[in-house]
DNA sequence: ATGGCAATGTTTCATTGA
C-alpha cells in the first residue's frame, strides 16, 4: 500500500498538477488538505475518471480535507470533524481503507504565538490527541496523516535559530506532537535514514524553494502495527517545481501490504 | 533595504497562509 499526504492549497487551481501525480505515482490512498472547495464543487467525477473515489469535507476559501483512494479499495466508516471538538472548520476527515485507519488532518497554522488564532491550534491538537486515542483503541493499523503545521525537532527547520519559539516550532506545540507520538504513533519518515535538510513546505516568497529554506510539517505518523509493515517514506519535492506549484509538497510512506 | 508570493472573495484591496 503506498498512502501520501498533500497540502494542494486549491484544489481547483492544483487537479491538473494531482491528476498527473496520481497517474505518475499510483498511489493507492491520498490525504489532501487546504481544498478550499465547498462538498458541491469537489471534482468527485474528475478524480473518478483518473481512478479514485473521493471522501471529502470542505468549505469555501479556506480548510478542506478530503481522503482519495484507488477504485477497488473497500471504503468505510468516514467520519469529518473531531469526535468530542465543536469546530466550524473543515479539518479533519477519517476512513478505512482496505483495513487501514485513515485520519486526515489539516492542523491550524497559528499565526503567531500570542494570537486567539494560535490557543486554538492548542485546544485542536489536544482535541486530536483524544480523537487518535479514541480511534487507536478501535484501530490497530492507523496512520495520521497531514498538514500537521507543527516542526518536531530543529532538523526540520532550515534555520532553527531564527524559528525558536516561533509558531510552527514553539515548545507547546511540539508538546502536542510529542502526545501524538507517546500514543505510540511514529514518524514514519524518521523510520529511515534520510537526505539531511529534507523539508515539506517552501514559503512562496524570498527564493525560499532555490535556497531550500523549508520547514517539515506534513507528516505521515503510524501506529506500531502499520510502522512494522513501514517499507519507505519519502519527500516528493519535485512537485514543489514547475507551473504553479503548492508551497506543500507530498509525502509518501509505502507498507509491506 | 525587514519586502518579496499565491489564492480567495469581500475583487482592483484585504485577508490568510506558514
């Protein structure tokens, strides 16, 4: 099984570029985030065409998540949302796919540390952490996937003295991940050696993509079951290349299944 | 020199992202 997360940030202005990728990387699960589509516009007939059924919540301008996996997957018990979190935005969605659980999640940005905007990334991510929880007893083989917005450790920070207890790395926040990972959750893109200064995002300003000055923030964490069967988990940073790339790029992890 | 890009709707600017 090869399942991939991917902040698009329009998926109206991407499906070109998502389309290509999925008939390049025949992927058989993929967590999108950053839609920004209300359910009613979501291309469900498009992605159909290329081999993919479509699991989605969105809203108009901003958020939205949705889950796409190969035609023949079997699909069940999508939930949107957090269990137990009143939420207006559209962040999270979960599916099983072919046995796997799969939280998709686009974790709120924060905008800065002393914002309303940012004690609610705290108040969403301690929510999720009850969520997984919840769901890991249910679900043997999880993966939480997304835009998680939040750097766990300086070596996914290109520049880790300008971005101390800044948003995206602040102590609180990467306490939050550190729940997510004492729930037995691991990275599953540290299970392996990997290219020193590898990032997920580039700012769209300053030249940050030539200069590779990226923070990782797009995360795929499994459960112990799912991180045994772990085979790869890579950074697709050609995507961020070309014609009107996402500041995201995909990351993909592959299972012995 | 402290900006700079991209997408969206409130559209010819303001807001948000990270």
């Amino acid at each position: 099984m090869k399942l991939a997360t991917w902040n698009v940030n329009s998926l109206n202005v991407r499906l070109p570029r998502v389309l290509d990728w999925l008939a390049a990387n025949a992927p058989d699960v993929v967590c999108l985030q950053e839609t920004k589509l209300e359910d009613a516009k979501f291309p469900r007939s498009e992605l159909e065409g290329a081999g993919y059924a479509s699991a989605y919540s969105g809203q108009k301008t901003y958020n939205g998540v949705a889950i796409l996996s190969r035609s023949g997957c079997v699909v069940s018990d999508v939930e949107t949302g957090l269990a137990g979190f009143d939420d207006d935005q559209r962040r999270a969605i979960a599916a099983t796919v072919d046995g796997v659980r799969v939280v998709c999640a686009y974790v709120p940005n924060g905008q800065s540390v002393d914002s309303d905007k940012y004690a609610y990334k705290l108040r969403w991510c301690e929510a999720a952490t009850r969520a997984l929880e919840a769901e890991l007893a249910r679900h043997p083989e999880l993966a939480f996937c997304g835009d998680l917005n939040i750097a766990p450790e300086a070596r996914d920070v290109h520049d880790p003295a300008a971005w101390e207890g800044q948003v995206l790395c602040s102590p609180p926040e990467r306490e939050a991940f550190a729940r997510w990972i004492a729930l037995g959750l691991k990275d599953s893109f540290r299970l392996f050696d990997q290219p020193p200064k590898t990032y997920s995002w580039w700012d769209y300003r300053m030249l940050a993509f030539p200069k590779n000055h990226g923070l990782r923030i797009d995360h795929i964490l499994v459960s112990e079951a799912l991180a045994a069967r772990c085979r790869g988990c890579t950074i697709d940073r050609n995507q961020r290349k070309g014609e009107k790339p996402s500041d995201h790029a995909p990351v993909v992890a592959e299972f012995a299944f």
